[in-house]
C-alpha cells in the first residue's frame, strides 16, 4: 500500500508501523537502555547503515494542551503528534555511529526514535520514559513550603494525575498536561516536628493505595522515591498573615467582550491591562467624535450557571462615569478597578446610547478580608475573596487548612450576588499558627478522564487551563483559652 502524499512524513511513518510493525527501515537502531528518566544518558548506536553519510535522529512525542471552549468550558486534555530533531550524526566506514543523548523533559510512555535520511526512515528503536518526582529539600521552617516537581507525567489518563499527600491526609493533585510532563506543587510547612509527604497515582483522583503493590502501572516512580519525611522547624520570624501568589502580566481575552453596536473608527484602551481590585489604571479614548459625551460601561458576566450558554456580559451600572471626548476625539481618565468578580472585564464607550469601542481589564484575585488573624481553638474567621472568575477553570477556589482539604467556594456571580465570595469556619489545633491556602480548582470537565473536578489543583502555575491562575495564603494563631 502506497503513502498517501497529502500526510505529513511522521503521520505517513506511523500508519507505516502499523502496517509492518516497524520492520520495513533497512538500518538498526538500539538504545543502551530501553527505559529511563528524564534527564538519563543513554547511548544510540546506529549499524547497517550506509557508509560515511549523515543522518538526522528524530524524536517522536505529543504536545499537550486544555481543550477549552470559549475560553470558559474545560473539555479535558488533548495531546498532538510532535518531532524534534535531537541530533544529526554520521557514520564510519563500516555504516556504523554511536551517539550519547540525555532525555528530554517530556511525558512519559513509549517514544519513537527513528533515524532518518531526508524523509526516509531507515532505523527505529522506542524508549520508555518513566515519571519520577523528587522535592527541593526536606527541612523547612514553618509556613514556607516544600517544592514537589514531577517529571515524565502522562499522557496517557492513568499516568497523568498523581496525587499529593501530607502526613496521609489528601492535600490535592498535579497533572503535566501542558508542560510536556512536568509539573510542581507546593506544600504548606504545617505544625513544627516530622511529616511525610507522598505521592500517589490514580485516574479517579484520588489515591489507589495499591500503587506501589499490585498496580498494574507499577510503583509510582519506578524505582527512585515517592514519599519522603521532612522536618518543619520552628520559624525565624513570624509567617505573613496573607499574601497571593506572585501574579503574571495578563492581557483580556477579547472572546469575553460584547459585541459592538457599531463598527467605528474610536479606540478604547487601558493600561495597566491586569491587576487587584483597588489598580489604579487609566483608560483612554481615540477617535471619537469631537466634543461628544461618552458614557464609559464597566459589565460584568451574569447568568444562572457556570455553563458557557448560560453566561453573558451585562452592564453593571455606576462604575464608570460619563466623559467628553475634547477637539481632537481624545479623552483620558483615572479610573480604580472596583471590586468585581475576576477574569476579563469588559469596559464599552458608548456614543448617544451605542457601544462603539470595547477594551477590558483582566481582574486577578485579591484577598479583600481575613478576621480574626488569633485566637483560642472555635474561633470563628471570616475570609472574603475578589476577583474570582465565572468561568469553569476559575470560579471553583479550594481551602485546605494545615494540607488537609476543608472545602470550597464558587465566584459565579449573578444580579442579586455580591461581587466577591466570602466563606466562614471554625478554626482547629493546638497553639501556634495554622496556615489557610486556597488554591485553583476546575468546576467540572467534558471528559471524565482524568478526574480532576474540585479538588486542589497543586500545579496550578504550570498546568492550569487557560490562565496560570495564583493561589491564596492566610496565617492563623491559636491561642491558649
């Protein structure tokens, strides 16, 4: 059977394997090792080759990323064919070559490595890319974190969501979807003395206790460690009572803006682009009509759920004022971001009651209230969060206290909500402090494999869909009675 010419040569190569199971190529590839770890050495050694000729080694994997539809909807993981070309070598006399190569940060599984001459395959060989994880270190004073980063993940559902736990209590899980198998979770220095963190593996999202007996994967990561004891010690200084995670330089995403009631040549811009509640920012306009009153409309998503169809840009009234473009159609004007709930908020000039130019501001999340910072075990605390998104790899934010998982809030607003989420609970333990992080979490998926729906999602700076959403910390002291 003939290629078909319309394919690309590595789809051609790989309906070819199909067929003959990869016999066809006249060389021979092999690989010292035909398992190993991100960042091992191995050797490839290419025989039956054509003498004194160059070749290109080609690697054969995917790339990975979120389907998300609308910028709002999780649909689930999607993987894509990808090459890269790791070296080029040439042979001796006899068609012979030996060539070391460290393995990449990739996912895990099976890879093709194939050896070819332009775009003919003339040797193949596979290595098997195993995930292991390791921390940064394993002693931390109180209220600092201990970094996990997990190499080799996926992509396969069953190989791509693991599972963190802290002194044998759940804290969340991390997934390597869109960082080519790579992924990193911080976890909390909780109450000074010994703990263990482990990792786990399960597509259901939760631990499968059996991994490391009778898994039909094997040890969670092969034979380099899952699960260490760590030391929390009693810390220099007093921790921060709350920060946010250090935030990214984001840009609006226009598929959030209302459409336009008329196509014109006004401009409307604001800089910055992104930022807290409480930014002071300045919009300005461009090529309105001189001398015209422009009334400037902050909207904010409302509807009665999260699902896409359900939810549509709205004008909040009273945010913005009213302001008169000058000779030339240009105006400028000092604007605070109010409180809203977070995501792309659209800002629309309208001219005599007809929106004419849109731009938006990407509102991130901010910890608005956190009361009482002390006090003895019962007490009440009252936490009230900002900028929180309606969409569904947002609106969900999860609390653990002290690494074990406490429950969540959802920032989906409506015409009779607040614009921030407030939550309220009873604190627990012996004296000291007690930390509350509240992390990203995804609302619900198309797919249902991997499960990843309202849980804490750890690598939520690396492999968050959409937006590399930031987490929230709160520091609490218990006091004796």
């Amino acid at each position: 059977m003939d290629d078909d010419p319309e394919l690309s040569s590595d789809l051609q190569e790989t309906l070819r394997d199909h067929r003959t199971g990869g016999q066809d190529a006249d060389g021979t590839l092999v690989v010292s090792e035909t398992q190993g770890y991100v960042g091992d050495t191995v050797t490839l050694s290419g025989r039956n080759l054509q003498p004194e000729r160059e070749y290109d080694v080609v690697w054969h994997t995917t790339e990975g990323s979120w389907g998300v539809l609308e910028a709002n909807e999780v649909v689930g993981p999607q993987y894509r064919p990808r090459t890269t070309n790791v070296a080029t070598v040439g042979t001796d006399g006899d068609g012979a070559f030996d060539h070391e190569w460290t393995i990449p940060q990739d996912y895990g599984g099976s890879h093709r490595i194939s050896v070819r001459d332009g775009d003919a395959t003339v040797a193949r060989a596979t290595f098997e890319i195993r995930p292991y994880f390791e921390i940064d270190r394993t002693e931390a004073p109180l209220g600092e974190a201990f970094r996990v980063t997990g190499y080799g993940l996926g992509p396969e559902p069953t190989t791509n969501n693991y599972q963190v736990s802290w002194d044998a209590g759940n804290v969340g899980f991390v997934t390597g979807v869109v960082n080519r198998g790579t992924a990193t979770a911080d976890v909390r220095a909780a109450g000074v003395g010994e703990h263990v963190i482990q990792v786990w593996r399960n597509y259901r999202g939760i631990p499968y206790l059996q991994n490391n007996t009778q898994s039909p994967f094997g040890p969670v990561a092969g034979d380099r460690p899952s699960s260490w004891t760590v030391t929390v010690t009693e810390p220099v200084e007093q921790p921060p009572t709350t920060w946010v995670d250090t935030m990214f330089d984001e840009s609006p995403l226009e598929v959030h803006y209302p459409q336009l009631d008329e196509d014109t040549a006004a401009e409307l811009s604001i800089s910055p682009q992104c930022g807290q509640p409480g930014t002071n920012a300045i919009v300005t306009g461009r090529a309105f009509p001189p001398n015209t009153e422009v009334d400037l409309v902050w909207y904010q998503h409302y509807g009665e759920g999260i699902r896409g169809p359900d939810v549509h840009p709205k004008p909040r009234p009273g945010v913005l004022p009213t302001v008169r473009a000058d000779d030339d159609g240009r105006f400028q004007l000092d604007v605070e971001i109010p409180k809203a709930e977070g995501s792309t908020r659209p800002i629309v000039a309208e001219v005599d009651g007809r929106s004419v130019a849109v731009t938006g501001f990407m509102v991130q999340p901010s910890i608005e209230r956190f009361e009482p910072t002390s006090g003895p075990v019962g007490t009440r605390v009252e936490i009230e969060l900002s900028g929180i998104g309606w969409t569904t790899y947002e609106n969900t934010q999860y609390f653990t206290y002290d690494n074990k998982p406490l429950g969540y809030v959802c920032g989906m607003s409506d015409e009779h909500k607040s614009t921030s989420v407030e939550a309220s609970f009873r604190v627990a333990g012996d004296p000291g402090y007690h930390f509350i992080d509240v992390y990203p979490a995804i609302f619900e998926t198309r797919e249902d494999e991997p499960e990843v729906e309202i849980r804490p999602h750890l690598s939520y700076l690396d492999n968050h869909p959409v937006r590399p959403l930031p987490a929230m910390h709160m520091t609490f002291e218990i006091t004796e009675e």
